[in-house]
C-alpha cells in the first residue's frame, strides 16, 4: 500500500471488510452445519468373507494412533454405515472450517497493516475488539 493516497487505502479497507465479514457468515454457516451432523464413527465398514464359508461386515478404524477392527452384526449396519458417513461429513467440514479461518486471519492481519508513510493513526481493532469468535 506503500504510496497510495487515502481513497485507496480506504477503498482497501472497505474490501478487506467485506471480504471479512464473508468469511466469517461462511463460518458460521459451517458451524451450524457441524451441529447438525449425528452420531459419527471413524473408519470404514466392509463385507468379509469366512474361511468356511458366509459373509460378515467389520468396521475398521485408528483412533489415538491404533488400529482397531470389530465384528458388526447385521442388524447394526445401515447404523454403523450412517456413522461412518457422517464422520467422514463432520471431516469435510472441519476441513473447511480451518481452511476459512486460516483465510480470515490472513485477511484479519492484511487489513491491520498499514504503510510506512500512512499518515493515519494506528488502529488497535485486531487487538481489542474483533467481532470473530469461535
């Protein structure tokens, strides 16, 4: 921003605004979002096939860095299915929601910053009162 008048260095404050105030309504959506996802499980469920014939479904996963591996009876299936779906969707929006406060904090430091020869004051809004909250 070195050596722009005060319009453009307003105008860049203005955008880093908006483009803040997106990112935190994405936020939020995705929080609420998160809230909805049910009951998860990590892992994956297959079907098996016995030494001696006969199927079986086994839910394998690692958790607290081991793996682990257990039967699961028929019944329990569509169950275990839906867990698993809904741990790897609780993932996918985990994911997300990094990827958008990791792009709201660099907005967040962009719009602090400020030229060595701006002749504005300095402007404590990431220090005392950002709207932001996890």
């Amino acid at each position: 921003m070195k050596g722009l008048d005060n319009t453009s260095v307003s105008n860049y404050d203005t955008l880093m605004k908006k483009k803040m105030e997106m990112l935190e309504k994405e936020i939020s959506l995705i929080k609420q979002e998160v809230s909805k996802v049910g009951h998860m499980h990590p892992g994956t469920l297959s079907l098996q096939k016995r030494s001696h014939g006969g199927e079986y479904h086994q839910l394998s996963y690692s958790f607290a860095g081991k793996g682990h591996t257990h039967y699961v009876r028929s019944g329990d299936v569509d169950e275990v299915r839906e867990a698993v779906a809904n741990y790897r969707k609780f993932r996918e929006l985990t994911n997300c929601w990094i990827e958008l406060e990791i792009a709201f904090a660099k907005a967040s430091r962009s719009a602090t910053k400020r030229a060595p020869n701006d002749s504005t004051k300095c402007r404590r809004e990431g220090a005392s009162g950002s709207s932001h909250k996890m």
